[in-house]
C-alpha cells in the first residue's frame, strides 16, 4: 500500500489539490459501545496489512488500537463472510487496496458482474482489469450488492493516477454512500505510515455519544439513536451546515427531511434565536402550489405585474434575506422556474414578476425530494441537477435505517423514540393527564416495526411519521378513555386502522396491467365484461355498469365468445 497522486473527497464531492481532505469525523469525542467498532482492512499482501497494524499499534501510544479492532480480509468473498457472520458489528472504515498484482491464488479474483450497467450507475464505467482494479471492483460489489452503503472508503494502491482514478471517479459516487477517499499525494517513504494513519483517524466513523445524542433530541428535537447510518447521517450534517453549500436532502415520504433541513439550518451561522427571520428555515412547498403560483411564492411581483397584482410582494428569497430558504418537494419544479432558481443559485439575484431587472439576494438553500435520483434526471435540466446534486444527503427509511445494527440497538432506539413522541404529547396535557406505555404495548410496538423491517408487514410504509402516528393516536385513545397507560387495547386498534388503509391505498395504486396481467385492449375489455356480468347478473344491469348501450354489450360478448354461455 503506497501512495495515490489525486485526492477525491465526499460521497458527491469533488477535486482537490491539495492533501487528503477528510470531515472531521475524528473530532468528536469517542463513546466506547459493546464492542469495538471495526476497521476492514482489504489487501493482497498479508504484510502490508501486519505492517499497518504495527504502525497503528504505536500511534500516539496505541490509542487508535485501542479504539478500534483491525480485522484483514483477502478479497471479495472474504468481505461477504465477514459481514454475513458480523452483522451487528459497527465498521468504522473500509481501507482497500486496488492492485492485487500479488495475489497467488487466482480464483480469489471477482469480475464485475453484468447486474452493474453503465446506464444504472449514470457513467461509463472504466475497462476494469482483473488484477490492477481488483479494489475498485470489490468496492463497486460491496456497494451495489448493498453489503455495506455507509463505511467511509479509504483507497490506497501504486499503479493508479490521476488519469485512471477520473476513469471511475463518477462511477464511485452515489447519493448515500459513505465517503470514498485516497491517500495523500504525499504519502510515500517515511511519510507514507503517519500520512495513511492520521487520515485514518479523520476518516473513520465513530458512534455517536451520549453527549451527542442528548444534544440531538434536546436541541434539535430528533432521536438519532445508535444506528450506524444515522450517526453518518449527523456527521455529513456536521460537516456541511458550517458553509453556505446548497444541500439537496433525499428520502422516502415520512423519514425526516424537513427536521434535516432544520439541523442544517441550526449549525449553520445563519441561524440566530434573537432574529426571528433566521430562528427557523423559511419553507416553501412546491407541492403543495399551483404552479402558476410558485414563480411569484418564490420569487415576488411588482404592483400591476397580473390582473390581480394591487401591490408589490416580495418573494421568499427577499423576505428571509440573511436566512435560509428551504424548497421541499423540489421534484416537481417545472423547468421553466428551474431555469429562475439556477440564477438565484448561481448569482444570487432574483427578478421579480414583471420587473425588467434583477436584485441581489442574501440566502442559503436547501431543497428536499422523495424522488429517487434516477427520476430527478428525467425531470430536472441538466445543469440545474448538477447544481443541486453538489451536496446530498440521504435520510434512510426505517428499513434501512437499522441496516446492519443489532437487535438491542433497534430496540433501544424505539424506545427512546417512544418516549421522545410521549413527553412531546404529555406536554399538551395537564400534569394529572400524563400518560406513558406498559411494557406490553411497548414490546408489541417494537415487535411491529422489526417485522416490518424483516419484511413481514407494510405497516411502517411512511417510516417514522407512521410510528409517530401510532403513539400519538393511542395517546389520544387512552385519554378519551380517562386511563392512565396507553396498553394493548389502544395500540392494536390504531396499528388496525394504519394497516387498514395501507391495504386500501395498494388497491387504489394497482394498476390495469397487475389486476388483468396485460395492457391488451381485448383482454382488458373481455375481463371487465365478465366482473360486470357476474356482478350484474343481467345483460340490461351488465351495460349499465360499463356504460354503454345493451346492443353494443351484446355484440361485444357474442364477439369474445360469451353471448352462449350468459343468455
């Protein structure tokens, strides 16, 4: 393991020209869990990797090897035992190296499988050789086969430079993944140890503390837990809310975007408790506009700029000047006004409805969607997505939210989840009207959601907004029934009504194809024939329910061979 000549930084960050530059990860205090988070080293010479352990062991008198245990895998199929026998176990760091040229066995030599397409990955993917990028084809396997999507990457190799790393540097990049990153420039001879250690250190993902989750709930009022990809979820928030980079923040409906914009928002030094105007995130919701309406929310309008334009109005980005403007549901933006918003991202002017000249603005923006990233391509110019896609972050659903973590720690975030959704309700109340949740409802609710999570179920289908949901409609429960603990009685009722009408909303979304199994005129007009038939019971009744003529309903079913068999 030597050194690399170019620098590649964040899960969509860019080039540099400098040293390795790394989030300060390393730099929050350290909270020692169970067992020691773990750093996968991935070499094809066993001494390297003795080498390393060596230097590590001696760093600042052992401290990292105290923090962490060094584990060496060989290759691909190493990794895939690894994980499939240490799945609760918290990967702090992936180190790779990239060229096997040392490899003996060559059977331990994966290729990239033909489930990894260009027209998937949005890039032409590189012309992997076997040996020389063997790194790079494991860590396009451990992600893609979502056996690890958070653990930082660190490459390290000697065969590869700056014109084989741009080959695959887009390839490498997804919105979610942990951060991928290379060596120092620098790293060689007598540098190379201390330079490849220190970036470790910065790297590495750590647990949250208890100090930092108290922080989170208290102050910011989310219950981040001991999951593993929610704890990289707080240190990419970290790492981005200092500047004024526009973030664009993704996930399914219900997982907490708004509360990210919001932390963003509050490590940001454009937060100020004393100004109103910059206490919370000036918020706009595409969605939920006309759009004929939006360009004037976002932008304002001039006196006489419309019919209705009696007086000025000035524009969101002018009110919150100073602040910051959140646009959720940015997805469905037309591209005439995204077109607009890439001038206010760009040069931070807007023109306001029926003026002939533009003003400048003071604002950051963050924007969220439950797109996927694939639509957003569809959807959006392409110059405006690569604007917006400079900086993402993912808010994982609670089936991905525990992906890897151990039952305990599933089970402790619930509860702690619970207990947060309680005292938000106990507040409301008088003090003679608080509730809290027996343990049997407790562990029911818990129960519920590891289905769910195991795949058993499609209650939690809205993520934590659904689990919220079920606590404060119990909550609501119990009190109309003047007791004092919400108990199974109040929960299996309100998980009754959730499943309800997930099951309705999964019929009103099938569609004509996944009820007949095919789009064939024909065959769809023979089916719809039949149902009214039976149902009916009569040709008169029949087309009355299709409605059309019963002559017309006779020729159709003597056509489709029916006639003989309803008459």
């Amino acid at each position: 393991m030597v050194k690399w000549s170019s620098v590649f930084t964040g899960s969509l960050g860019h080039w540099v020209t400098r040293p390795l530059f790394l989030c300060h990860l390393g730099h929050f205090p350290f909270a020692m869990p169970d067992s020691k988070p773990v750093i996968l080293v991935l070499d094809d010479n066993r001494a390297s990797f003795d080498g390393l352990r060596a230097k590590i062991e001696s760093f600042e008198d052992g401290r990292l090897a105290r923090e962490f245990d060094l584990v060496y895998l060989l290759g691909y199929q190493d990794l895939r035992a690894w994980y499939a026998r240490s799945q609760s176990r918290f990967v702090s760091l992936v180190i790779q190296d990239v060229d096997y040229s040392q490899i003996r066995d060559k059977r331990q030599i994966v290729s990239l499988p033909d489930s990894i397409s260009p027209r998937e990955w949005r890039t032409s993917l590189p012309d992997f050789d076997e040996v020389g990028l063997q790194g790079i084809v494991i860590y396009s396997l451990m992600r893609h086969e979502r056996i690890d999507t958070v653990a930082p990457v660190l490459f390290v190799s000697s065969h590869i430079g700056m014109r084989r790393s741009r080959e695959f540097a887009e390839f490498i990049v997804n919105p979610g993944y942990g951060p991928c990153n290379f060596v120092p420039e620098d790293a060689s001879g007598e540098n190379y140890y201390p330079l490849i250690i220190r970036s470790i250190d910065e790297l590495a993902l750590r647990p949250l503390t208890a100090e930092q989750r108290r922080d989170w709930l208290e102050n910011l009022g989310t219950v981040v837990g001991k999951s593993r990809h929610m704890a990289h979820l707080c240190y990419e928030i970290e790492r981005i809310a200092p500047s004024d980079a526009i973030v664009l923040v993704l996930g399914d409906p219900g997982v907490g975007k708004e509360l990210v914009a919001r932390a963003i928002h509050r490590k940001s030094p454009r937060y100020d408790a004393g100004v109103q105007s910059r206490e919370h995130p000036w918020t706009v919701s595409i969605a939920a506009l006309e759009k004929n309406l939006i360009e004037d929310e976002l932008f304002g309008h001039l006196k006489g700029a419309y019919t209705d334009a009696g007086t000025s109005r000035p524009g969101i980005f002018e009110a919150a000047a100073g602040s910051t403007v959140f646009l959720d549901e940015i997805g469905d933006l037309s591209k005439e006004v995204q077109l607009k918003l890439l001038r206010v991202m760009e040069y931070r002017v807007v023109k306001k409805l029926g003026s002939s000249q533009e003003m400048p603005v003071d604002n950051r923006i963050l924007a969220a969607t439950n797109r996927a990233p694939e639509d957003l391509f569809k959807r959006f110019r392409t110059d405006f997505l690569g604007r917006l896609l400079q900086h993402s972050l993912v808010v994982p659903s609670v089936r991905r939210r525990w992906e890897g973590d151990s039952p305990s720690a599933v089970e402790d975030d619930l509860r702690e989840m619970t207990d947060y959704f309680l005292s938000a309700m106990n507040r409301r109340v008088p003090a003679d009207a608080h509730l809290t949740m027996t343990e049997v409802a407790l562990r029911f609710l818990i129960q519920s959601v590891q289905e769910y999570i195991a795949g058993s179920n499609e209650i939690f289908s809205n993520n934590i907004r659904t689990i919220r949901n079920v606590v404060e409609r119990s909550f609501e429960r119990a009190q109309a029934q003047r007791r004092r603990e919400i108990t199974l009685g109040e929960v299996i009722p309100t998980l009754g009504v959730i499943k309800l009408i997930r099951q309705q909303e999964r019929v009103a979304s099938t569609t004509i194809e996944q009820l007949v199994g095919t789009l064939q005129l024909d065959a769809v007009e023979r089916r719809a024939i039949e149902e009214a038939m039976r149902k009916a019971g009569s040709m008169i009744e029949a087309a009355k329910l299709l409605g059309i003529h019963r002559d017309t309903l006779r020729k159709k079913m003597a056509e489709y061979g029916l006639l003989d068999h309803n008459e």
